[in-house]
C-alpha cells in the first residue's frame, strides 16, 4: 500500500469490499493489529474505521469487533437534510426551488396531447423519438446516446452508480451541491474538492489533485452553479478539458441543473472531450420540478448502462410527462414564459445583490435563482433571520473542506419586491457588528478560494 494515511487505509479497504474480497459480515482485524501491521499509528488506523463507519461500509459491535456492513445498511449525516427550515417561517429561501408563478403554463400543452396512447409496450424505447429529436438539437456537444430519467438527482445517481465504486476518488467543485455529496457518500467514494473562482473550478488546483490522486470522475455545474450562481467561460471550459487531457482515465459529469433559466449559454467539456462527458440536462427549474425529466447524453457505454439498468426497475419516464415536455419545448407561448422567467431571475439576483453590496456585504450571484452571502458565524445568522421570520441554508453542507469563513445560501429567484427591507435583515444578521453602529465595510469577493 503505498498511501498509508488515513484516507488511503479507508480507500484500500473500500476497494477490497467493492471487489468482494472482503464480503459482508466479515470480522475485520483489530485497530492495533493493522497498525502494527502498516507501520502507522493506531489513530491513524482509528480515522480510516471512522471515515468507513460514516459511509456505511464496516459496523462496530463494541467488544465483539468490527465488521463489513451489509449493503444497504443505514447512513449517517446527510448533508441535504440540513438545508430546509426546521420551523414555520414567512419567507422560506432556503429551498432551492423556482417561483411556481414564473412556470409555463401546462394547461395548453396537456389538451393538446389528445387520449395519450403514448407506449404499446414495456419494451419501447425509453425516449420519445421527437424528443429526443429536439434534445439533439439543443445539446452543447454531439452525445452519442441520449436517455430521459427522472430528474437531476436521479441521473446523477444513476451516473454515480455507473461509473464510481467504494473507495474511488471523485473529484467535485468546492463548494458543492449537497445532494451530491450525500450520493458519493452512499457508494464510499472518496470526494476531494477543488477550489473555484467566479469562472468554474481552478484548472491549476484540478491538475494537481489529479497528480496527486487519481480520480474516476469529476463533477461540474457548467452554469449557474449552486450555491455561487458561477458560470464557465469558454476558456475556463476549454483550460479544464486541457489538463483533463493528461488524465484519460477521468469521466466528466456536467449538471446543467438550471437549464433554461440560466443567462450563460450552454457550454459543456463535451466540445473538447465528448468520448468521455456526460451532461445532465434538467428541466425542473425551467418547466416544472414536477415533471420530474432531466435528459443524460454522452458515450453509449455508460448511458446504454444506466438506460438497461432503468429497464429492471421504472423502466422509462413517462411517456406523457415527455410529451408535455417536448410541447413545452415546441411551443413559441412556453418558450417566451420561459424567457421572461430567465429575465426576471436575472432582474430579482442584480437587486438583491446590488442592496446587499451597498451595506458592505460580501455576497455574489452570477446566474441561476440563488445568491451565496458571506456572514461573520452562520449559526448566528441563522438565528437572527428565523427570528425575522426568513428562512435560509447554512452554507457548511455545500462545502467539502473549509472555504475561508462562514456563508449562507438565500435563493433569491423566490424575492419579488421589498429587496430594501430583506437587505437590510440579511446584512444584520451578516456582519455582527452592523447591530446599532450600522453594517461595517467589506471587501468584495474575487472568488472563493
């Protein structure tokens, strides 16, 4: 074993399980044995069976030892449970989520799908031919299969499970979606995050994590991202796909999780590297969260995977939520309902911003429906805004390591009017010693390093 630290023991151990080597209910040697045995300290040991306690892979049954998990054993410290508001609030921006008055009307698109005989077998292709017809058109690189599932989350899913194993290292954007760290953690991948500025991930820190750990994949939010609304440039897009060169091994995943709402066009490292980038399209933000569609393209070797596993469980999407979709897709009403819902976010995040920077809060939001704020300590302001009767996410379930001070999450898209009153309650609760000397100048941001 050459990584002997505490995540190299966990690695190497997680590989052994995922390979059967270790099977479930096997009795693992003691903490002192395998120290001995490697040369480290018992506490390093100790580190790696807590690291592999957390992902559910090994149990500890007090004196009688510790054991391989069975697969599907219960999992602790969910990130994503920690962003909503755990109590009744007048202005939840906690969430996430689009404003339901800035949809497109489905009301239209559902007449026009006339008895919706839309599938003659269990067998059918799991992607209506004229849907995917318009996908095609409307994707950054030419995919070389495409397949519908439901929604983001479970594509990333379905990809993690394609492509990652236990003990595999992952590389992720830092900070990061919390319900992407939470599936990483359910297959005991090994996340490293790397840091980014106002332009997507650092190619320089990306080459040398990968120098330094060799990873199965990297995770990108091309635009939009959540929790920092950043977007990548073309040359950022392009100098990310050139250190990624040097490393073949590597899958690109792309969660275009904003889609049409977002004011930054459509870039993908699929332009660059599409034998081995798969992007997410989702249409939840844009359409409707409960058509619950998001489209996978890229190689056929892992798309056919996640399509053909899709046909032992679900199946397929369904077939009308498709058919909705492709009408929304088609139709020139919908289309500019989704235009003027892209300008309105834009118009909502510059306001916000805008009032915020005014009172020397640090807070940045180039695209998508959220806005990242720095605060003086997150419990606090959580505190002081739920008193308010606001509701944000605690910005530490988004961050992978420590990014340099305490932040917020307020999802901005969600604001449509009264920006002075909220500014005001959101630089109160920022900077600690605005209270009744007025908020105190800031430096704003030029990344998040």
């Amino acid at each position: 074993m050459d990584d002997r630290s505490a995540r190299g023991i966990a690695a190497a151990v997680g590989r052994l399980v995922s390979a059967g080597s270790l099977p479930a209910g096997a009795r693992l040697p003691t903490v002192r044995d395998v120290a001995r045995e490697l040369g480290v300290s018992p506490t390093t040991v100790s580190e790696a069976w807590r690291s592999l306690a957390r992902a559910g892979a090994i149990q500890t049954r007090g004196r009688s030892g510790t054991f391989v998990a069975t697969p599907g054993g219960p999992r602790q410290g969910w990130r994503y449970a920690q962003m909503g508001a755990h109590a009744v609030v007048s202005h939840d921006l906690s969430t996430g989520v689009p404003d339901h008055d800035l949809l497109p009307d489905l009301t239209d698109a559902l007449k026009r799908l006339g008895d919706g005989r839309l599938t003659a077998g269990y067998l059918d292709a799991p992607v209506l031919p004229d849907l995917e017809a318009v996908l095609r058109e409307r994707w950054p690189f030419p995919p070389e299969r495409l397949t519908v599932v439901d929604g983001a989350l479970d594509a990333l899913d379905r990809v993690i499970t394609a492509v990652v194993r236990f003990g595999d290292h992952v590389i992720v954007e830092n900070p990061a979606f919390p319900p992407l760290l939470d599936l990483l953690q359910t297959v005991g991948a090994t996340v490293i995050g790397v840091p980014m500025d106002a332009h997507g991930m650092l190619p320089d820190r990306l080459h040398g994590v990968l120098t330094e750990h060799p990873a199965v994949a990297v995770f990108l939010q091309p635009r939009a991202h959540n929790p920092t609304g950043a977007s990548l440039s073309a040359d950022r897009a392009a100098a990310l796909a050139a250190v990624l060169g040097d490393f073949p091994g590597v899958t690109i995943v792309e969660d275009d999780h904003a889609g049409d709402i977002a004011t930054a066009p459509p870039l993908s490292l699929g332009r660059h590297r599409p034998e081995r980038t798969l992007h997410v399209a989702s249409f939840s933000k844009s359409h409707g969260p409960d058509l619950r569609l998001a489209a996978i393209g890229g190689p056929a070797t892992v798309v056919s995977a996640v399509a053909d596993r899709r046909h032992l469980g679900p199946g397929w999407s369904s077939r009308l939520l498709q058919a909705v979709l492709l009408d929304l897709l088609t139709d020139p009403i919908a289309a500019a309902q989704v235009a003027d819902a892209r300008e309105a976010y834009a118009a909502r995040r510059a306001a916000l911003l805008t009032r915020l920077h005014e009172r020397g809060v640090t807070a940045t939001a180039g695209d998508g429906i959220n806005l990242w704020m720095a605060v003086d300590d997150q419990q606090i302001a959580l505190v002081s805004l739920a008193a308010q009767g606001i509701a944000v996410a605690p910005g530490a379930p988004f961050c992978v390591t420590p990014i340099g001070g305490d932040h917020v999450r307020v999802t901005a898209g969600l604001v449509d009017g009264d920006f002075d009153d909220l500014a005001d309650a959101l630089a109160s609760a920022a900077i600690l010693d605005s209270r009744g000397s007025g908020p105190r100048t800031r430096q704003h941001p030029r990344g998040w390093r």
